[in-house]
C-alpha cells in the first residue's frame, strides 16, 4: 500500500512539474519577438521596436549584463544613437572614471594614444576597445558618466600618479612616489602578490596618509583606496554593495530627475533579490527601482545574455532556448511571467530563474558573443 500511495504521489509532482513546463513555454513562447543587427549601429525587428517605446517610455534604464562581449556595446550604442541620455553610470570607480573622461576631453589624438598607452591595463572594464569606444562616444555626446564601483585592483598607479601630480604636499608627495615605485616592483609577481593595493606596504602608506594634511579630494580617494583593499582581503561582496549604493546615493541630486542609463552586471540590476542565489541582497537595481517609484516614475531593467554561454543559464533558460533557435536576436517580455508566478498560476522552482523573471522587465538572448579584446595601441 505504501509503495502504492508513493507512486502515485511520485506521478502526481512529475504531471504537476509537466504542467508548469507548458504553461512555462506557452508564456515564453507569446512574449517573444525576434529582431536583427541593422547597419550603422542599429537594430530592425518587432523586438527592438518593443524595447526602444519601452526605453523611450522609462526614466532610468538598466542594462544587466554579461561582460568581455563585442555585442553587449554594439547594444548599448544602438539605444544611445536613438535616444538621448543625460546620465550614464558603469562599473568602474568614479576616480578612474574622472581621469579618464578629463584625459578623453583635454587631451590631443596623439596625448591621449600615449596616455592609453601608458595606463589602460589600469582602466578595469575600459580596458577593452568596445567598451572604451563606447565611453568615448558618451563622452562626445556630453553625457555625464558616473562610476560606482570600488577601485580596480589594477588602477593604483594610475590613480596614485595623479593624485602625485596636483598634491601640494611635498611629504604627501614622497609618499606617493613610494607607492609607485613598489606598484611597478611587485607588478611582476605571480597571483595576489603582483597587486600592490592588497600589500601591506600599501595599507601601511595609506595610514600614514591619513595622517597627513590632504585636500578633501584627497583624502576621499585615499579612504576609498583603503575600502576597496578591505573589500578584495575580506572577500567582502556585501560591503561592495553598500560602496555601490552610497556612491550612487551621493550623486543622487545631480542625476535624480534626468534621463539614466546605468550598465552593469546582470547580478546588480534586478528590481528584486540579486540572481546570486545563495544571497539575499537587494543591490542598486532594487535602489534605483525604489528611487524611481517614490518620484512617480519608471526603471526598465533589461538583462541581455548569449545563447549557448553557460551550461546553467542553458538548463535555466530552456524554454526561452527552445524560441531563440535562430540567429536573431530575441527579446522576451518577462512581466506576464512575473504576473503568473504572483497569481500562482505558473510555479518557478528554479531559484535563479524565478529571480530573472521577478528581477528584470525584458531579458534579450544575443545568438551568439564574441569575445572583446583588450585596447591595441598603433
């Protein structure tokens, strides 16, 4: 008898599971609508039509990503060729971002080969030629670009050489001289050793600056020279997200009531819980959906991804796989699913997935990536 009533509750979960799966598919299937790379840097296709009223339509614009693609700026430069931004954010820490937006602006074609040249190993995600070609586009365009990121364990000499360069301070000075001179000796070094920020040397140096008499912008840099070395020792990824809401939180009066464009990684952007799923963080894409909605506006959260990426983005993403089997790209509105799930009429027990769904408006699968490389200097 037991083994019976096991059977039968065994047969029972596996039709129930089944029936999820093509209510799943169904919904996948309806909210899907393909559309194609267009010359001159643009899209055509009732997908991009659907995102580009939606974009138009939305305050802030957040787009989660995959890093190190070719396609993910071609993306990005498509929407700002169509619509006109006043903020754009990204995942670098806004010293570096400072620099190099000044450097992009003041400086002539051949300074700034030289300067590139010179520091762009320290330019984390600009440091590969898409990204920086997209930077500089922005730059042009006179959008304002923010960074909100700890600092790059590999931007301490670039950061640290310009700190040198408009110190007052002739012990100041010295100092920084120092680190430079220990950055470029352990450069050489094999694993966590070659990285200066995480030394001892440079958590010693950076007390005996605080010491000091420094500028206020000084001393700001300085102190978040020391948080990010905390951030990377410590492993301490919730503090990292404290920085990223403090930095954008900061900022706040200059980019409240414009149009945003924000460019992360997927894992910061949802609305809801992060797609880490052994976490439960409310990262800066729930702060900026908060923000928006106490002003009475919209956030469109966008997740783009590559087919055939990840093996578990591809067990996870299974129904929207089974539409995308082409090579256009496809772009899935996720609220019905999301209104489903909330109206207990679709179950996700798939832990990630269930946060997409909840955590972005639209997710795009890219038909295939290609690797971005870093900047070549002629």
């Amino acid at each position: 008898m037991k083994k019976i009533i096991f059977l039968l509750l065994t047969l029972s979960i596996t039709n129930f599971n089944y029936a999820q799966n093509i209510v799943l598919d169904s919904l996948v299937q309806k909210n899907g609508s393909p559309f194609q790379i267009d010359k001159n840097i643009s899209f055509q296709g009732k997908g991009w039509d659907v995102l580009l009223d939606e974009i138009k339509q939305s305050n802030s614009v957040l787009l989660g990503e995959t890093h190190f693609t070719n396609e993910i700026p071609y993306f990005t430069n498509a929407v700002i060729n169509e619509v006109k931004f006043d903020n754009y954010f990204l995942e670098v820490d806004p010293y570096s971002v400072d620099i190099i937006e000044t450097k992009i602006k003041s400086l002539s074609p051949e300074q700034l080969n030289l300067f590139v040249k010179q520091y762009s190993t320290n330019f984390s995600f600009l440091e590969y030629e898409p990204e920086f070609a997209l930077f500089k586009n922005l730059v042009k365009r006179n959008t304002k670009v923010y960074g909100a990121e700890q600092i790059s364990i590999f931007a301490d000499q670039m950061i640290i050489s310009t700190l040198k360069e408009t110190s007052k301070n002739k012990k100041v000075i010295e100092i920084y001289e120092q680190m430079l001179h220990n950055s470029k000796l352990v450069a050489s070094k094999e694993g966590y050793e070659k990285y200066y920020l995480l030394s001892e040397d440079c958590l010693q140096k950076i007390d005996l600056l605080l010491k000091l008499k420094l500028s206020d912008k000084e001393r700001k840099q300085i102190e978040a020279l020391k948080l990010s070395r905390e951030i990377y020792t410590k492993r301490n990824h919730p503090l990292r997200i404290q920085l990223l809401k403090s930095i954008l939180l900061n900022q706040m009066t200059d980019w409240n009531n414009k149009k945003n464009l924000f460019k992360f990684g997927a894992v910061h952007l949802p609305k809801g819980e992060t797609i880490l799923t052994k976490t439960d963080i409310y990262d800066i894409g729930n702060l900026i959906s908060n923000i928006e909605e106490a002003n009475y506006r919209k956030s469109l959260h966008i997740m783009l991804i590559g087919k055939g990426e990840d093996e578990n983005d591809n067990a996870s993403f299974k129904s929207f796989l089974n539409v995308a089997k082409d090579d256009q790209w496809y772009c899935f509105d996720l609220r019905p699913l999301k209104k489903s799930i909330l109206q207990n009429k679709l179950k996700v027990d798939d832990i990630y997935l269930s946060r997409v769904i909840k955590g972005y408006d639209y997710l795009i699968y890219i038909p295939k990536v290609t690797k971005s490389k870093e900047i070549s200097i002629k």
